[in-house]
C-alpha cells in the first residue's frame, strides 16, 4: 500500500475514534444526571427505612468526623477486619431534634465482594435498623443477609461492638449475632459493617 494509502487509513480512523468519544461523551452527559438522582433516591429511601422517626437528615453535621475515623478503623483490623465508613447523617425530627444517626459503612470481608449497608443508631447507642446498599453474595447462603432472620438481630442491639457466633448463643447473648449457615464470612463481614458504623457514633463530634 502506499503511503498516501496508510495516510489515509489513519485519518479515517482518527475520525472514527474522535466521533465515537464525542458520542460516549454525549450518553455520558445525558445519563449521568438521572443516575445521580436514582442513587439519591435510594440512599434517601435507605435512611428514612433505617430511622423512619427523622423527618429531615444533615449529611454535614458529621461530614469532618468520617475521615479521622476511619483512620482509626484502619488501625483496628483485628477486631473489625477491613471496615471503613463512606458518609453519615443525623437524622433531625420534626421539631429539629436529633432523633438518632444514619451511617453508611463499608466492609472489604464479603466472600463475593464489598458489603456496604446503611445503619440507623439512635442516640443511646441503639441499632435501629440496617438497609443493604450493594451486596453480591452466593445466592441461598451469603445473599440471606438480605432476610429479616438475619439482619432482624441487630436490631434493638446497645453495645459497643458485636461478634459473631456460631453456636446459636446469639439469641440470649446481647452482644453476639448468630451466623447465617455456610455463611460465616458473609455474618462477619455485615457484622464488622455494623461495629464501623457503631464505633462511629460512638466517637464522632456529635457524641462528645
């Protein structure tokens, strides 16, 4: 081929390559507003199901607290594993009282990945509910989680940590959660989610 040929070939090309991204760019712009707002949508839904007494959530009352506490969590792996907390809110009443705390939290020890879940906690330390926001477990053994047979145990639960047995102490010990069966990894890893969001209230600003 001659040179005028490759020349030509590799303008071709380029202009290929340049309409392609201006039209990747172009979904992009259309998209990315709508998916931003289905996200809120949901995380909204996931704090109101959590703490369903607050009529409004500030997500900046405690927005400086996250990061030097999870410098804290990074330094207690052996007791939560690999845990970190994403945001949280207080969730204010109708009269503007802070009715509790939602904190969203993360942990690295799912057998199928990251498990990340919302965590409603009232201001004596109660857990009043937890909301799953991205779970890719086994379907029948870690994904159970999602069942109220598990997750119910948190709930009503005033400690300053949790642990995870599997000897079934968990329903007269107030401190321990009962495994899901041949899901250990995964009872641990919502576990330990729970503890980051529990050592969070506990040392935030908003509890000193």
């Amino acid at each position: 081929m001659k040179q005028g040929g490759f020349i030509k070939d590799a303008i071709i090309l380029f202009v290929i390559t340049l309409v392609s991204g201006a039209l990747l760019g172009a979904v992009y712009q259309v998209t990315k507003g709508p998916i931003a707002e289905a996200n809120r949508a949901a995380q909204m839904e996931a704090y109101q199901q959590v703490l369903p007494d607050a009529a409004e959530f500030d997500e900046e009352a405690l927005a400086g607290d996250v990061e030097g506490i999870n410098t804290s969590l990074a330094g207690m792996s052996a007791e939560f594993g690999n845990v970190y907390v994403d945001s949280a809110a207080e969730g204010l009443d109708a009269s503007g009282n802070v009715a509790g705390f939602v904190v969203n939290s993360t942990s690295k020890d799912g057998y199928g990945g990251e498990v990340k879940i919302a965590v409603g906690i009232l201001q004596d330390g109660t857990v009043n509910g937890i909301a799953f926001l991205s779970l890719s477990e086994t379907p029948g053994l870690g994904m159970n989680a999602t069942s109220e047979d598990f997750w119910g145990q948190f709930v009503g639960k005033q400690q300053e940590s949790l642990v995870v047995t599997k000897d079934g102490s968990g329903a007269v010990d107030n401190n321990k959660i009962n495994a899901m069966g041949g899901a250990t990894i995964t009872s641990s890893a919502v576990t330990n989610a729970v503890n980051a969001a529990l050592y969070f209230v506990q040392n935030c600003s908003a509890a000193q």
